[in-house]
C-alpha cells in the first residue's frame, strides 16, 4: 500500500534537498518512514471529540498551518472499546483516512491513561491504591493500578487490537504508549511484587538486612512479606529500591504493550512514551531501554520562559536514547493548571519550537488542535477555539510550521553534538532527596545550576546518565553523584587517566548502591584518587563569602568543609568568616593527573564564582564556544551530520540583538540569500548553514 499521508516530496523539499535526504544521511533523525519531513510541526487532536462532519474544517486548518501530523487516541478507550471486548476502529479509521487526505501522518496513542467506566467498575481491582490505602475512582485519568495482571490483560488487548488494525496503515508513522506515567500503586499486588522484586535482587533476607543496615531502629526483618511499601519517612535503602521497583514496574508495563504491538506493526513504526522532563517518579533511562525514540512534553516550568532551564531538559531527554528525539506536546502560549496561566509573549511560541530544534528534536507537537466541548481543560491554550476558528497564536505556529519545511532539508540527518557532559542520575537525586538536609538543596536545581554556565560557554552540553561512556568529552560534570559503585568510580578515574577533565559538585561520593554511607568520607572511593575529602558538610542558613581562584562570591545552601591529603592536589579557593568551622578552609580543591584533572567543587556557589569556575575548566580542556562574541540571551545551537552544519540562533531576549558572523552564511529562513552578521529582533530566530 502507497501512503498518502505525506506532502509529495517535492512540496516540502525540492529535488536537491531530496538527494540529501537518502536513507543512509537519516541516521540521526529520530524516526524514519518514506518522504518523512524533516522537521514536523503537529497537534494533539481529538476527533472522538466532535462530529465528523467537521473533522474536515480542523484538518484543513491544519494542512493550512503546515501541521504535519496529529496525535490522536491517547484517552479515547472508551470510544474504542464501548463495551467489554467490543471495539470500534471504524470511526479511528475514518480520522485517519482523513488527516492523510490532507497530507497528515498519525501517531497512535494508546488509551490505558484513561480506563473507561465499564471497566474500572466491573473489575475494581484494576484501580489504584495510593499510599494512605484509598483506592482511586473513575473521572480523572491515571486511576489504573500499574501492577495489575487484570489491567495488563486489558492494556495489552487493547493495544493489540490497534495493531492489528493499524500497525500495517501507511499513515500511521508511531506509537505513543499511555500518557505520561506517573503515578504508582500501593495496593496488594503491587505489594507483593515489591516483595518478589525485593527477593530476587537479595536472595536471603539475611542479606537485605546487612545491606540496609536494619539493626537500626529494630527494623530487622525475617521474611520479605514483612517489607512495608511506602515512599517516605523510611528506611533510605527501602525507599531507594522502592524506586527501583517504581522504574522497573514502568518498563515492564511499557514492554506489556510492546510485546502486543510489535508483532503487528511495520518495523518503521516506532513506539515511544510521552515522558515528563526533569520528573523523578522513575528512572527515564529503565523505561526508554524498551522504546525506540524519546518524545517529551516540554511546559515551562515556572511562569516565565527560562531558556537556559528549558535547554537542559531538551538535552535531557536527547540523552534518553542519545539520539534525537520529539517533543510530544508543548503549548500554544500558556496552559491551564499552574497558579497564574500567564502566556508566552508573542513570539515566544516560535522561540520555543526553533529551541526544541536547536538542541535535537525532530518534531514539535502543539498540545490541543482545539478546545475540548468539555471537560477539565477548557482554559487550555489551543491553536483554534472550539468554534473551530484560529486564536491568535495559529498564525505563530503557522510560521513555525513554514520555516520547518523551508529549513528542513538543510537540518536533516543532524543532530547536536557536544564536547562537554553533565550527569543526570536517578539514584542520586532520589537520595538527596530522601533526606534534603536542606530543604533549599533541590536535586534538579543544583543540576540546573552547573549547567547554566555550562551551555553559556560552550554552547553544547549533552546530559547523560552515569551509564553512558565518558570517553568522547572533555569535560564531564557530576553536578551531586551522591550514589556511586566501586566500578562507577573506577570508570571515572579510568576517564581522568585518560585526560579527562572531571568536576564532582557538593554531595558527591557519599553513598553506596544501597544508599549506606560509604566507609570512607566524601567522595568515597574517589577520595585517595583526588587527594582529598569532606571533612565535614553544613546546610547553611545564609550566605558564606568564598574567594580563591575564582574571584571572590559566595556560597549558599550548602558548604563542605574540604581538606587536603596529597602533596599535589591544590585548594582552588576557600572559605572566608563565617561559622566558625568553614573559615578559611578549602572550598575548591583540584588535582592534576597526567593530561586530565579531578576537581571537587564542596559548596552551592553564587553563578558568577561557578561561572569563572566553568570558564576555566573548559579553558584547560580546551573546549571553544561555537560562536564568541555572542550577546547575552541569544542562544547558539549547532546541529550536524552528514556533512551538513546548521546554525541556529534564538534571540531570547525581547529587545532586537546583533550577531557577527566569522564567514558569511545562507539564512534559510530569512530573506537575505547571504549574511556577514544576523540582525534579530526581540525573540528572532536565524538558521544558517555555510555557503555552497
Ligand atoms: C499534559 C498531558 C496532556 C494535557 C496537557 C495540558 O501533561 O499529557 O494530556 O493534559 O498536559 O497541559
């Protein structure tokens, strides 16, 4: 069967660019199927929603915005399945003939975020239990027990039914399991599974009790079944393998839908999930071992749009599959559950998409096409209201949707590529976590702050798990590896050997895989090969001065008090007065060790200190900027490949801003062929790519 989804390619690319995009140049594009856009613009629609006799008017609107795809079925069990076994494809097969009908491929989602009434009520067992033992009702979404064999019988029918329908229909180009995983069960099943879990990772109970160090508080158990489950005020080693548990309980909930999906699907049909940035409910990098491609739902996370903030989590999820990945939702301007819905400014919208791009997404899907008639998201922002007509930021999207056809051929086959990594650990943040210490001590934030000064400077980081091999960077960074092995240890000192230049943050080394305290002080099996330790770590209640190195600054939230053990392993900077016990010690410590370095750096520092800190690690391990002389706010990103190299510039600023160029480029989405500098204005975007 021809598909007919896709524009014919000469529509989006013309026949030089169609050269180009020959299946081996596609290695890093994250998906692939026949004619595939390079770049596509796409929206969660919900034709289950509306009368067919209009589903033609949203799709022309669509085709009208440049909109290359749509997500559909996500939620729609009920739909699909009216009554027990009964299923009804028919009105999705229509949708689908539809959309393609104007040139618009189709991600399936399947429904089990969102289990219908009959079934919830006839097998209530299926319903989760939270950890105060209530047991959800229908009427939200999330209610499913996902330990639950009778949910999983049901979740794996439904997803093979769609298999079976779709998995061989042209227009179908993925799959997007569920929506958005997020919340644990608690009941009976999952109790027992955490046991079962349990034993076959200690085998004896005896040692489970070593390991946790039970002896403490009486907790000493004689049989597994005495565990109880609980995600706070616990033992740290039970609540980190709770966890464990947590992320493994999602894999395999994933790999239930795969195994009925999979037989029935085109191989160039990917499965993926739709996950949730820095969310720490289970470990990304279990769950994305069994999916093709990464695909996030990118929200700012706070009421103003911080790029810095909202590149890390792009980096993070490329690093998911360290490959490109797609943004499965994002907002038309503004959403309806935080406290003030403000929107983006005007222009922010397109900023955000080209950003998506710049850091290694493929694909930028609005979340809604179109308000709902109903239901709990009725403020949420859309691209036409639910009369059907565009609000005012379609003609934003539109644009977007233009540009990614006309840039599309010169970025395809790339992808971002960095010299410097940052690691993003689960065990760690979860640990740290656990037990705060200080309440201010935020996992993601100390994360967010090494890798602000990080990206500004070399405008490429990539955030990796600790899992990844380090050997292609210069720099690696561990902004709180608080949980480490003997073997993560030895692969980190095995990096610096090698020349590796490696930065441990505050709270590094303090933990074994159990979440025991390591036998040695801080950073643990990593302390002889620095020279030097934590003497002592203190949460702060206000600002310490620091000075060294670095200039003088300050720390906050968090200061070790470090000392020095080898000869050669130098104090960067230091404390000044300020509680009696961190005068005048060592805050920063470094050593070298052949062509590479270790340095721990023992306290939250203000940004400038870290930023000098940056600048000059990246200086010894001669790392470069892809542009110097940039103004502040406009976001370089550099994707490419195949012998392709494309800039992207993003003035994220609301006031215009200039760049000057080292050579002239092509600006594919402007209106000059050739440029020696970029004029933006306030949240302008540039794609260049170097001249023929
Ligand atoms: C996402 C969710 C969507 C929609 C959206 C609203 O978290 O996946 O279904 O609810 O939020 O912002």
């Amino acid at each position: 069967m021809s598909s007919s989804c896709r524009r014919p390619a000469n529509v989006f690319i013309g026949l030089a660019a169609l050269a180009l995009s020959a299946a081996p140049l596609l290695r890093a594009q994250a998906t692939q199927y026949p004619n595939q856009p390079p770049l596509l613009v796409g929206a969660a629609w919900y034709p289950e929603q509306w009368p067919e006799s209009q589903w033609d008017q949203d799709l022309d609107r669509m085709e009208a915005a440049h909109i290359d795809l749509v997500r559909v079925g996500e939620f729609a069990w009920s739909t699909m399945e009216p009554s027990e076994g009964h299923y009804d494809f028919g009105w999705l097969d229509r949708a689908i003939a539809a959309a393609a009908h104007h040139h618009i491929c189709v991600v399936l989602g399947t429904p089990t975020a969102a289990p219908p009434a009959w079934l919830t009520t006839k097998y209530p067992q299926t319903l989760r239990v939270d950890e105060n033992g209530r047991r959800a009702e229908h009427g939200n979404r999330q209610q499913f027990s996902f330990t639950d064999p009778k949910y999983r019988q049901f979740a794996h029918d439904i997803a093979e039914q769609m298999a079976i329908h779709f998995g061989h229909n042209p227009d179908v180009v993925g799959w997007q399991l569920d929506n958005e995983y997020a919340e644990p069960d608690f009941g009976p099943t999952a109790r027992e599974q955490f046991h079962a879990w349990l034993q076959k990772k200690y085998g004896t109970i005896a040692s489970l009790n070593r390991h946790w160090a039970t002896a403490y508080w009486s907790q000493t158990y004689d049989n597994f079944d005495e565990i109880p489950v609980r995600q706070d005020r616990e033992n740290p080693a039970l609540l980190l393998e709770w966890k464990r548990f947590v992320s493994d309980t999602w894999k395999s909930y994933s790999e239930n839908q795969i195994a009925a999906i999979r037989p029935h699907a085109d191989p160039r049909q990917f499965i993926t999930t739709n996950t949730m940035g820095w969310f720490d409910g289970f470990n990304e990098y279990t769950v994305h071992s069994v999916l093709d491609i990464a695909a996030w739902d990118d929200y700012i996370s706070t009421d103003q749009y911080d790029y810095i903030d909202n590149g890390a989590r792009h980096d993070l999820a490329r690093g998911f599959k360290m490959k490109n990945f797609w943004v499965m939702e994002t907002e038309p301007a503004f959403v309806n559950w935080r406290p003030t819905n403000n929107p983006l400014l005007k222009g922010q919208v397109r900023d955000m998409a080209w950003q998506a791009i710049g850091h290694g997404a493929d694909a930028v899907e609005y979340w809604q096409w179109r308000s709902a008639p109903n239901g709990q998201e009725e403020y949420h922002g859309v691209l036409v209201g639910a009369d059907g007509t565009p609000v005012p930021v379609y003609a934003e999207v539109q644009q977007v949707g233009e540009e990614f056809a006309k840039a599309g051929p010169a970025i395809a086959g790339t992808s971002p590529h960095s010299e410097v990594a940052l690691v993003n650990d689960y065990d760690s943040r979860w640990a740290i976590d656990f037990q705060r210490h200080s309440a201010a001590f935020d996992p993601v934030n100390e994360i967010v702050a090494f890798y602000r000064p990080l990206r500004e400077q070399s405008q490429a980081v990539d955030i990796i798990s600790i899992d990844t091999p380090f050997d292609r960077y210069k720099v690696l960074e561990l902004p709180a590896l608080n949980v480490i092995s003997q073997q993560t240890a030895d692969r980190l000192m095995e990096y610096v050997r090698n020349g590796g230049h490696l930065l441990l943050g505050p709270r590094t080394g303090m933990k074994d895989e159990y979440n025991a305290l390591q036998p040695e002080r801080q950073p643990g099996p990593l302390m002889s090969f620095l020279g030097g330790r934590v003497d002592q770590f203190y949460a702060l209640d206000s600002s310490v001065p620091v000075s060294g190195d670095f200039g003088s600054g300050t720390a906050s939230i968090w200061a070790e008090q470090l000392s020095v053990q080898s000869p050669d392993t130098k104090v960067e900077t230091r404390y000044g007065r300020s509680n009696g016990w961190l005068d005048d010690q060592p805050a920063v410590i470094t050593r070298n060790v052949g062509r590479g370095s270790i340095t721990y750096v023992g306290a939250w520092l203000d940004p400038a200190t870290l930023s000098k800190l940056t600048a000059h690690l990246l200086d010894e391990a001669g790392v470069q900027p892809i542009l110097s002389g940039v103004p502040e706010g406009v976001e370089v990103c550099r994707r490419s490949g195949d012998g392709k190299s494309v800039l992207i510039l993003i003035n994220h600023n609301s006031d215009p801003a200039q760049v000057a160029l080292p050579k002239p480029m092509r600006d594919l989405i402007g209106s000059q062929a050739s440029v020696n500098s970029v004029d933006l204005p306030g949240f302008g975007v540039a794609v260049l790519a170097p001249e023929r």
